[in-house]
C-alpha cells in the first residue's frame, strides 16, 4: 500500500441522492467482462431496503469509494464495495471495511458475511481482515461473455 495519511479518509453515510454521485466509482471499479457493476436503479432499489446502509468513502474531498451494507438481527453483509480505479492501493478499501467493522460492532453484531467472485483481487484485503471461506457456489455468477465465474462467500466473526 502506497503512503496515505489516513486522516484524510472520511466516511460517511450516504442516502438515495447520493446515488448518482457513485455511479462513476462503480463504473470505474468493475471490469464489465464480469457483469458485477449494478445500475443505479439496483442501487436505490437495495437502499430502499429496511437496515441498508450506504458508506461513501472520500479523499481530499473527493468521492473515491462506496460500500453498502445490510444488517439483520446480528449479522451484517457486506452487499458490494468499490474504489474508484484512480484512487486504489492507498487503504480506500481497508478504511472502509475498518468503518464496517467498528459500526457493526457498535450494534452488537456478531458476524459479517460477503460473496465474492472466485479470482477476485480484493480476496487478498478480505483475508487480510480474517475473512474466511465458508461456502463455494459453483457458476454462480455469469459474466457479459457467458462464461460462468464461482462465488465465494466468506464470513469474520467479530
């Protein structure tokens, strides 16, 4: 990871009208080869759902990242996460993930669960948090080329 003051990082919660504003980060975080990039008409359709949450991520005052989240009972998901492509290897990512964690242990959660595309990069920050594969979904995910892509999901116990 490239040298960063971490205090320049900020995250905060985000609403329906922010939605516009990650468009450009999901487009730039998402190979379209795999088809994981949502529209932002999924995007305000999972916000609209009871105890979602959307993180957005900023650096020197610019929008970088975004995660949103679904709590239920005393779990949490980890629905998507992304850095925009200018802004990667400098700790978007892990503060984001960091804010997660902490905010999940405020609410007494005991477990954060993720899916993943098997060969995706970011397993390696995943695992750096204590992520740990706990199930593999074969062909789960199918990419604009129709060559099918397994899912991993991995859980932290917090």
């Amino acid at each position: 990871m490239n040298c960063v003051n971490r205090a320049k990082i900020i995250i905060h919660s985000g609403e329906a009208q922010d939605i516009i504003s990650i468009m450009p980060i999901m487009h730039s975080a998402f190979d379209p080869q795999y088809g994981e990039a949502w529209n932002s008409a999924q995007c305000l359709s999972i916000l609209a759902l009871p105890h979602t949450d959307l993180y957005i991520a900023q650096y020197n005052q610019e929008n970088c990242g975004f995660a949103f989240i679904r709590s239920l009972f005393e779990d949490v998901e980890l629905l998507l996460i992304a850095t925009h492509r200018d802004y990667t290897r400098i700790g978007i990512a892990s503060a984001m993930i960091d804010h997660i964690i902490n905010i999940s242990k405020q609410h007494n959660r005991k477990r954060i669960f993720l899916e993943m595309r098997q060969g995706n990069s970011a397993e390696i920050v995943y695992n750096l948090f204590g992520f740990k594969n706990i199930s593999l979904r074969r062909n789960y995910y199918k990419g604009h080329d129709n060559i099918c892509y397994n899912a991993i999901t991995k859980e932290l116990l917090l």
